[in-house]
C-alpha cells in the first residue's frame, strides 16, 4: 500500500514536530497550512507545505491535501502523533479485508 499521510495546519506550530518525529522517515507527508499567522516553514526531505490562496478551514484544507496525492491517504490532525508502528500494518490488513 503506497500512503500519504496529509496534515490540515493552522497555528499548530507547538505539535507539528512531534508529529513528524512519530511518523516513518521515509512517508510522504502534505502539510496544507491553512494560512496560519506565520507561514509554516520546514525542511523535511518527506514533507511538502502548500498554502493555498485562500483559507478553506478544515475541509478545503483536507481537499487541498487530497487532491495533492497521487496515493490513498491518511488524514491526520495536526496535534496528533502516532506511537509505534503497527498502525501501519493495521491499516495494511484492513485495506484487504473483505
């Protein structure tokens, strides 16, 4: 299963790392902030920001970021974290159940 995990952003500049830092190196992240005070900056070779034109709350946020992946995907709010890693298998398994 090839995964994109996209992240609705806006002001949540105190937990975005710890979310990173729980999620596998190697995962392609989209990180749409939703115009957020200060434009998010970071330089993570698996982690694309796009800021789109105009705010769109959550859900333009959640759209933005879809209709960025080219993959199935994994929404995730931006003050949460993942912690181990059989969330991955887990999603696997169900993704072929019947």
């Amino acid at each position: 299963m090839e995964l994109t995990i996209v992240i609705p952003f806006f002001n949540g500049y105190k937990h975005i790392d710890r979310l990173l830092e729980s999620l596998p190196v190697d995962m392609p992240v989209v990180i749409v902030d939703d115009h957020s005070d200060v434009p998010l900056q970071l330089e993570r070779d698996n982690v694309r920001v796009i800021r789109p034109e105009r705010k769109g709350y959550f859900t333009g946020a959640v759209n933005v970021g879809i209709d960025a992946c080219e993959t199935d995907v994994l929404i995730l709010n931006q003050d949460t974290w993942l912690e181990g890693t059989q969330w991955l298998d887990l999603l696997t398994k169900g993704e072929f159940r019947p």
